[in-house]
C-alpha cells in the first residue's frame, strides 16, 4: 500500500503541473499559428489610392541585414502559410473590415523581404504573391483590398472579406489604436 503512495503521489504532482503546461504550450501555439482574418464591414469610406501604408519615418527598425524584419525567428526560406499570414496582416492596415485578428504594419523592408523570399523558394501561389508585393512595393494600393480577398481565399476564409480601401485618415487612426503586431 506504502509502495503504491509513492507511485500515485509524483504522478498526481506531474498531472497537476503537466496539464496546465500542455494547455498553455497548445493555445500559444494555436495563437501564433492562427490564420483568421477580420470579418465585413460595408464602410462607404474608401480611397483608390494613398500612400500612408508605408510611411519610412515610422518603419519598424530593422535587425541585422537579411533578418526577419517581422521580428520573428524562423527558418528560411519561410512557409508558404507563413508568407499568407505576412501578406494577410499587412493588408488590414488599408483595408475596411469590421475586425481585424492580425496586424502587421506595412513598411518597404517588410515588402522587400517577402521578395526576396520568393527568390529563394517556389510556391504554390507564387505569382500571386509576387504581383500583390511587386504592386506594394511601387507603392500601387488601388487593388490591396483585392489583394487581401485573394490571400483571404487562400486561406479558405469563411468571414471578414474585405469591403473597401480605407481612407489615409483612416488608416492613421488604425495604426494608432495598434498595441502590438502579430500574424
């Protein structure tokens, strides 16, 4: 009986510990894998065009040469569900949606690394995303919110199609409401 104690003992210890741990360590990776989009919005606000998305005096500062300017540490070339999810966050910060479940702002270094990641590797919707950042990166808006319905499908998205481009005030204040930037 005295033998069985002490098995049962650092087993419950190990449960009590083990599965709060399993469960973080699950949501957390659910979080930073997740490839949800915002849902609609009929905003009749929209702009062609602007500019404002890539704003250099606001970029954020870039790591070492050839660093993930995204400020996340992975292997490259990186996934394609990745590269989507990059693709996908960028392009909240102009488009009209009700929510928005990922943020990362728009910013040439970010454009041109993506480039230069498909230089690396082939993708199955490579054209795609070489047309949407080749546009991005000539500063050409007048179709992002296209873009982020075209990624969006991508992504076998169920809500949050885009309805329209935002207005540079527009985008501004979401800039400004942003706490932190993730995918």
């Amino acid at each position: 009986m005295f033998k069985r104690k002490l098995v049962m003992i650092p087993l419950f210890i190990l449960l009590i510990v083990g599965i709060p741990f399993g469960v973080y360590y699950y949501l957390d990776s659910q979080t930073s894998t997740s490839t949800a989009s915002g849902s609609k919005n009929n905003d009749g606000d929209s702009q062609k065009s602007g500019n404002a998305a890539i704003s250099k005096a606001q970029d954020v500062e870039k790591g070492a040469e050839g660093e993930n300017p995204f400020n996340e540490s992975m292997t490259e070339p990186i996934a394609e569900n990745i590269m989507m999810q990059y693709i996908h966050a960028m392009s909240h910060q102009k488009v009209s949606a009700s929510e928005k479940w990922s943020y990362f702002r728009l910013t040439d270094d970010r454009v041109s690394y993506l480039l230069d990641q498909l230089e690396m590797k082939d993708y199955k919707h490579e054209k795609v995303y070489k047309d949407i950042l080749t546009r991005w990166s000539e500063e050409d808006f007048s179709e992002v919110d296209h873009d982020h319905n075209e990624i969006w499908n991508l992504q076998d998205g169920s809500v949050g199609e885009a309805k329209g481009i935002l207005s540079e005030k527009e985008e501004e204040a979401f800039i400004q409401k942003q706490n932190k930037e993730s995918r």
